[in-house]
C-alpha cells in the first residue's frame, strides 16, 4: 500500500479460509499480513508502536507491536515487551492502526483481474469472491497465489467460474456442477431474478437440485435474489448465502429467524448471508464529501 492509505492501515487476514472455516481466532499468529512491495523482501520486518485491533470483539491493543517472518505473524503484544530480532526491518507505526483483513464476499473480477486484486488490496482487503463471469485468467492467478509462485499481489481469489441462470434442465444442471467441482471451484452461484420482468427465473427444481448437487461435492451455494419469495425458499432449501438483499419488501421476523436457524444447525460462524448490501465504488480517505450527501428526504444517502 502507498500513499495516504498506507499511513493510515495495515491489513491483516485470517489464514483460515472463510469458506466453512472457523474464523474465531485470536491468536495472533494465525494472521497473514499483506505487504507493501518494500517490505515483501525482508525476512524479518517488526511493526512497532501501531494500536492493534484482532477483530475478536476485544479492546484495541495499544502501542502494540507485530514481528512478522516469512508473511507469518510470529509475535504479538505490547512494544514494551516485544523483543526486535536482529537484523530485523523495523517500521514505526505510532499513531496508525492495525485491523483484520476485509473480506469481499461479492465481486466480478473477469476483466483487468490482476488490476483489481490490486486495487482490492489496497483499501484493506485482502479475500474476495468472483461471483460468475470469471474465466481461465482468474483459474491461472488463483493457481499461482495457492503454489506461492505467482507475481500478481492483492487480495486472494475465490471463484465460482459461472453462474446457474439460464438453465433448465435439472439434469444438465446438475451435470455442471461436477464440471465445475473438477475445477475446483470455491463455491456455485445461482440467480434466480426475473430482471425486473425481462427475464424468466431459474426454475426451482433447477435451484434445487444445484444446492443439493453442491451439497453432496462439498461445495457452498451463493444465491442471487430479488423477491422475498425467493430468498425465504431457497433459505428453506439450504442455500448457503444470500449475495443480494431482498428488494421487493421489507425483510421480516420469519426470514430473519429462519437464517438464525439454518446458521445454528451448520454451527459455523462463517455461514454468511447478506441481508443487506450496497454497491459501492472505491474513494480515497481524504475525499469524505459524499459523506454529508443527502436524498430528498433528509437522510444521508447509501449510495447505489
């Protein structure tokens, strides 16, 4: 990371991959850091005097510091106790702050892919999903991040490859999905979405026998939805997550407590559906005037 952003965030990922994984950690070293170019060099690099938040809900570490080997945290904790190993590359990090990595559980990274890892990892995050559309490029970098022998620097990839929207056969479909676990996909993807009329749904019987194809090869089940109706079925189906909140009406209790129910009974704390989500583009730190921007009612604005 460079520039003003670099100053102000140093990210931290969890090694555990979020796909299942328990990612309830607070051990230190269970982190992997993600470099500037200058320090990725350096065998040794000790982050000294930085606050310190481990993402499990405790108070910030203050004037902490980090000694980190091989891309490893090997030490964590108060700078005053945190011995500097000889011949170690030091960085003050006083008045900075240090958080775990950002995962980015929705993402379209067929085109400009290496680009985009980049500029994901910039902003502090360092995971992400191509949720379909993805091709042999993001097959070829993400090969090369899992062996270690790659070039390309940014935020980890997962990929779902393709998504399930205009099939229609059950069969075939589930057909795919052994064509797509032989690539080793991350997880599957379907859209069921009308595309405001323009559109005719996935079929349910075709929804379903994907999340149970998945299901049998290991694999989870990302959902495209519009409609309440939709979401409250495939929840009921036991699609894994939601990548789109409900847009037709107001989600409600019985939604709610059936995904509290189904997150329960896969006792993950990894099992994520999104109730709510906003696209949203990058802007630098400093440029903070869309934060006072208001709709016609008086409310800050979300965005798109």
């Amino acid at each position: 990371m460079t520039g003003k952003l670099w100053g102000r965030l140093v990210a931290c990922a969890l090694t555990a991959p979020f796909m299942g994984a328990s990612a309830g950690l607070a051990v230190p070293p269970s982190l992997l850091l993600t470099l500037p170019p200058s320090t990725l060099t350096a065998q040794v690099t000790v982050f000294s005097h930085a606050t310190v938040i481990d993402g499990s809900g405790r108070e910030p570490l203050r004037d902490a510091t980090l000694v980190v080997g091989n891309g490893r945290i090997a030490g964590m904790g108060p700078a005053a106790k945190i011995k500097t190993p000889d011949g170690a590359q030091v960085i003050d990090l006083s008045g900075q702050t240090i958080i775990p990595g950002i995962i980015n559980l929705h993402s379209h990274i067929p085109e400009n892919t290496a680009g985009r890892i980049r500029t994901y990892a910039k902003y502090g995050i360092t995971s992400t999903t191509g949720l379909g559309g993805d091709g042999e490029e993001v097959l070829k970098i993400r090969a090369e991040q899992r062996q270690g022998n790659g070039n390309i620097r940014g935020a980890r990839i997962y990929t779902a490859q393709r998504r399930f929207e205009f099939d229609k056969d059950p069969v075939e479909a589930r057909t795919m999905v052994g064509t797509l676990a032989s690539q080793h996909v991350d997880m599957v993807k379907i859209v069921v979405d009308d595309r405001r009329g323009t559109a005719v749904k996935l079929p349910r019987e075709v929804a379903v026998a994907v999340i149970d194809e998945a299901h049998k090869r290991h694999l989870k089940v990302f959902a495209h939805i519009h409609d309440y109706d939709d979401a409250k079925f495939l929840v009921d189906q036991g699609v894994d997550m939601l990548a789109h909140e409900v847009r037709d009406r107001d989600v409600d209790d019985a939604l709610i407590s059936e995904i509290k129910k189904e997150a329960r009974g896969h006792n993950s704390d990894a099992f994520a559906r999104a109730l709510r989500v906003r696209l949203c583009g990058f802007s630098r730190v400093d440029q903070r005037s869309f934060l006072c921007e208001r709709d016609h009612s008086g409310a800050p604005s979300q965005g798109g």
